[in-house]
C-alpha cells in the first residue's frame, strides 16, 4: 500500500508527478483556516509530510501518529521542535546547498541596494521627481573596497565572502562559534568576537540560524557598538534580531542603513515603521526565491522524503539521532 503523504506546498508538474507514482497525496493549497482544518484532518494517517514556512508544534504533529519523515522545503530548521521530532523518531530533512548561492546573491543586492540607495532613488525617478542632476543629499556610499562583516560563517556566510572578496575587493571578517582555517585562507578573512566585528564592519551580515541561542543576539546594545556609518543586512531569520532596537537605530542614525529579507513577524505589517524610514530597503523573504533554486529545493525535498518513507537514510537527515540504521 502506498504511504501518506500531506503536501502543504505546490509542486512543479514534474515533481507533482513522482510523488504521485510513489504516495497518496493529500494536497494542501493554501496555510489559511480552510486549508490548516484540512490538514488537520489529514494528518491522522501521514506518514510523510512536505512544506515550509508553518510552524509544525506537538500540538499539531500529536495528530499525526504514524508520522515517519517530514521534508522541510527550507535550510532553516526554526519551524521544529527538533527534541520532539527525534523522540518520536520522526526524520527531519531540510534542504541546504542548493540555496546558497542564490541566497548570498540576494544578500549582496541588498548591500549595494542600502548603499547606493537604489530603491529610494529609484521610487525617486518613478514619482517624476527627477527635475535636476543628483546632488549629495542624494549620494550613497561606496560597497568595494568596505569591510564586510559577516555573522555565521557557514555555507552561506561563505559565498557571500566569496563575492566580497573576490568581487568587490573588500576585506572580509567573521565571527561563528569557531574559527574557519580554510575561509581565512580563500578569502583572507580575519576572526573577530561579536563586538569586534560589530565596531569593525562597515557591512554588518547576519547569515546564520534561528536558535534559542541565537534569537535577540543583535539587540540595542549591539547596535550601540556599530557606527553611523555601518549598514545591516539580515537575511538569516527576523528573530535573531530585536527589531525595535533596530528601529531605533535607525531613526537616531546609530546606523546608516538597512537591508531587510527577513522581519519578527512576517508578512511584514504595512503599519511597520521600518517602512516608513528611506534608509531602510525591505523585501518579502527572498533569499531563495528564484525559480530555479526554488525548483531545486523542491526536489531535494522530494527526494528526502522518498528516501525516508522506503526506510532509507535521507540525504539531508537533520536529526541523525532519530535514524535507528
Ligand atoms: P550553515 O551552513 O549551518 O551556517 C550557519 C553558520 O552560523 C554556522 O557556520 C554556525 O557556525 C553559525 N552559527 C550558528 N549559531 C551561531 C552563534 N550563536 N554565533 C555565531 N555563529 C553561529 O547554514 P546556511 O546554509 O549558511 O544557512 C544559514 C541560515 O540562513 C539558515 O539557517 C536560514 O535561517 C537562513 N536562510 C535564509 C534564507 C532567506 O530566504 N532569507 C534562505 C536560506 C537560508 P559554526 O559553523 O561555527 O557552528
């Protein structure tokens, strides 16, 4: 008999197709009232799920008794309760690699979209208010030759580096939970501790996961250490940052710009503040938004869960400790 699988993300036709071949599929269209009642009443007999961006809690999985593998379309793991998933045995995959460089190149158009002030000038043009030759109240600041600073060395930290250092010649410095010989060497990028680096860059990067360790570390008193001309780029998770210290930042010229992928609460409220300040360049998380990378993501998904629901070891495992081999 073919296992159960509850889809709570659209599928390419291709990818649509083998999941059909090999699983009962329970489509969820969309994460609203009607769509969350229907998986609820779905899940009772799943034994495989695959999605992103819903926070699947005990209150929701305790429904899915038979529940064997869960392949999250995402890198970042922040929607599981990883402890619970491995107790219960459940297999958690995501999909890492296949986003990265898409993702660091979002990261860097959002560094030289804050620094030159693309979207501020470019709504400028738009509204027909370009009557004369820009002049410095226009001006940006330079993105080549800048130090930039990034927070979480790991596969994205690092293509961003790469286009830093290769592209833009700029110095590059980090901090991780550890030093990275290798990175240093690619990239002649130098360790620093958080404060350092926050006084340091000029381009202050967040690129690492939403943890419990993580959540608030860039708060009011980290801003106080960068200066009035750093820029902050996130493109990790919104909630590693306190976002009203951040506003605050911004409105007192602590920092001189900011570009967001990532917010506490999304979709963004339009009431936001951040949308109000110009110095502040907001897009709606994505990092991997990309056809072809979302089309990757997609089957390494499939791929994991397929793995997972014929009893073999998935690619992307992310809670080994749940394999019982
Ligand atoms: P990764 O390879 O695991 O890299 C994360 C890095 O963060 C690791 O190198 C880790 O350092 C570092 N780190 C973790 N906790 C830290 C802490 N408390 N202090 C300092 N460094 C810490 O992950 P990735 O593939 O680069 O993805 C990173 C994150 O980006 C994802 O988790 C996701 O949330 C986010 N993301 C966002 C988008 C988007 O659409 N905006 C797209 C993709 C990913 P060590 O190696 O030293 O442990």
């Amino acid at each position: 008999m073919k296992k159960q699988v509850v889809l709570y993300k659209k599928l390419s036709p291709l990818l649509m197709a083998r999941l059909h071949e090999q699983t009962e599929v329970t489509l969820i269209d969309s994460l609203d009232a009607e769509g969350l009642a229907k998986m609820r009443e779905a899940l009772p007999k799943a034994q495989g799920l695959l999605g992103a961006s819903l926070k699947l809690d005990a209150a929701l999985l305790d429904l899915a008794p038979d529940l064997e593998a869960i392949a999250s379309v995402s890198v970042g793991v922040d929607n599981y309760d990883i402890d619970y998933l491995t107790e219960r045995r459940i297999l958690l995959s995501n999909t890492p690699d296949v986003l990265t460089e898409t993702t660091a190149d979002t990261g860097f158009a959002l560094i030289l979209a804050s620094a030159r002030r693309v979207v501020e000038l470019a709504n400028m043009v738009r509204a027909g208010h370009w009557k004369r030759n820009v002049g410095p109240a226009q001006f940006g600041t330079d993105v080549h030759g800048k130090t930039l600073g990034i927070i979480g060395m790991g596969r994205i930290g690092e293509a961003l580096a790469q286009r830093g250092h290769f592209g833009f010649g700029m110095p590059v410095v980090y901090h991780s939970h550890s030093p990275k010989p290798a990175v240093e060497q690619r990239f002649n990028a130098q360790y620093r501790s958080l404060p350092q680096l926050l006084q340091e860059a000029d381009f202050v990067c967040l690129t690492l996961p939403l943890t419990a360790e993580t959540e608030g570390l860039i708060g009011a008193e980290q801003f106080a250490l960068m200066g009035p001309e750093t820029i902050f780029i996130n493109i990790s998770r919104g909630k590693v940052v306190d976002e009203v210290a951040l506003i605050d930042a911004l409105r007192k010229g602590q920092i001189r710009a900011a570009g967001l992928d990532v917010f506490e609460r999304e979709p963004l409220d339009s009431a936001s503040p951040l949308l109000r300040l110009d110095n502040v360049v907001a897009t709606p998380h994505i990092g991997s938004a990309t056809h072809e990378t979302r089309e990757a993501m997609a089957k390494c998904a499939v791929d994991n869960l397929l793995m997972a629901l014929a009893g073999e070891r998935p690619v992307n495992l992310v809670n080994g400790l749940a394999w019982k081999g």
